[in-house]
C-alpha cells in the first residue's frame, strides 16, 4: 500500500459499530470495553446507550458517536436536532446522520441541505463533529455527488457511504467517487461490508479517514500478526 502499514494506520480509522438491534446493555458494554482495548478511534453506539458509552470511555482516547435520525432518514429536522443535543448532553462527540433519502431521490435539494446544516451548526456549536450518511445503495451517482457538494457547502465533517442496513454497503467506486466530488477539508467515511484486514486496507488506500467495523477484535488481531511476521 502506499502507506507504511501500522497498527494506528488502521485501528485510528475505526468506528466500532455497536448498533445492532438485539445487542444487549452487556453486550454494549463489553463492546465499549473492546473498543478502549483495542484503542479504536471510536465506538458508534444505539442513542440510548450514549450515557453508558460515554461512563465506560471516560479517560480514553476512544471517542463516543452515536447516530442520528437513523436508519431511514425521514424524521423532521427538528427530531435531528432535538437527537443531536440529547446525544450531546449524554456525551457524544461523534454524530452520524442520515440524510432524507426519499428528499434526496426527489431532488428536493434546498430541503436536503437545510436538514443537513441544522445538524451540523448544532454539533459544531459544542465542538462535535458530523458525518453524513447518503446510504448509496438508494442513489445515483449524480445524486452522490450533489450530495458531496451539499455537505462541503455547510460545513460537515464527512461524507459516509451507508448505515449498514440498506441493501449495499461501502464499494470501491463509490469511495472513489465521493472522494473526489467532496472538497479537501470533508473526510470519507466507509460503511457496509468492511470485515476482513485487507478491506480495512483497502478502504484507507482509497482516502477514508474512518470506516464502520463489528469485526473490529478479528481486524486487528490479524493486523497484529501481520505485523509482527
């Protein structure tokens, strides 16, 4: 790769998902406790469950996220907002929104970026960042890429591919395609099918600052014995 493999290379990129539907609060917990012992940039949560994340984390490197107006993206942007302040009271840093899909597909465009900007001036009024979820699977790439136009203009944090619980994941195409419709200053976000080390790898290569992952343990465990060979 065109980057020195490290162990930060790729466990700093992280999110380690923790929103499965029947995950339970121990369940939750322990895997807020993988996340610190693997040092994870950070843990994406059920909003519920913030509070929980953010107790166990205290004194970590390990941020805490969350997501917002999930998984569908149809809730009234002042649900959004109205989610983003709880889960920041809670304790989250880390905000993961999902656009209005139906909007999008409509080219509802003023109403997409307002959604988006209400979110975000929210977040960044408590030093917490956003990343916007498109769930691509649902898009055309004209519309991917408005959309990457849209979250440069107000300000988001990132730009991410999928929830994990559309009918596709992350794909190398469309990294490449919202890298490169997205200006400098919005990082890539890769969700939805990053399972084994070499897609950890592969999605860095093609310019993700974070990707989502519930297989963090066997990731970087096989990293480690990479590693050390």
């Amino acid at each position: 790769m065109g980057q020195t493999l490290t162990y930060d290379l790729i466990a700093r990129r992280i999110d380690h998902s923790l929103l499965g539907p029947t995950l339970t609060d121990a369940e939750l917990a322990a895997g807020c406790e993988l996340a610190a012992k693997y040092g994870v940039a950070s843990v994406c949560i059920k909003p519920y469950a913030v509070g929980l994340a953010s107790r166990i984390l205290k004194g970590t490197n390990v941020a805490v996220g969350t997501t917002i107006g999930f998984p569908h993206g149809g809730h009234a942007t002042a649900v959004k907002v109205f989610e983003a302040e709880r889960a920041m009271d809670d304790g989250a840093t880390e905000l993961d929104m999902v656009i209005n899909i139906g909007q999008a597909i409509g080219g509802a465009w003023d109403a997409v970026g307002r959604d988006i900007e209400a979110v975000t001036r929210a977040a960044h009024a408590r030093e917490a960042i956003v990343k916007v979820i498109f769930e691509n699977c649902y898009l055309t790439d004209v519309q991917k890429v408005r959309l990457c136009q849209i979250c440069g203009e107000v300000g988001a944090d990132y730009v991410k591919t999928s929830t994990g619980y559309g009918t596709g994941g992350a794909t190398d195409a469309d990294l490449i395609l919202m890298r490169k419709s997205s200006p400098p200053h919005v990082k890539l976000k890769a969700a939805g099918g990053v399972r084994t080390l070499d897609q950890a790898i592969g999605v860095v290569e093609l310019g993700c600052d974070r990707f989502g992952a519930s297989r963090t343990a066997e990731i970087l465990d096989e990293l480690k014995a990479r590693l050390a060979k």
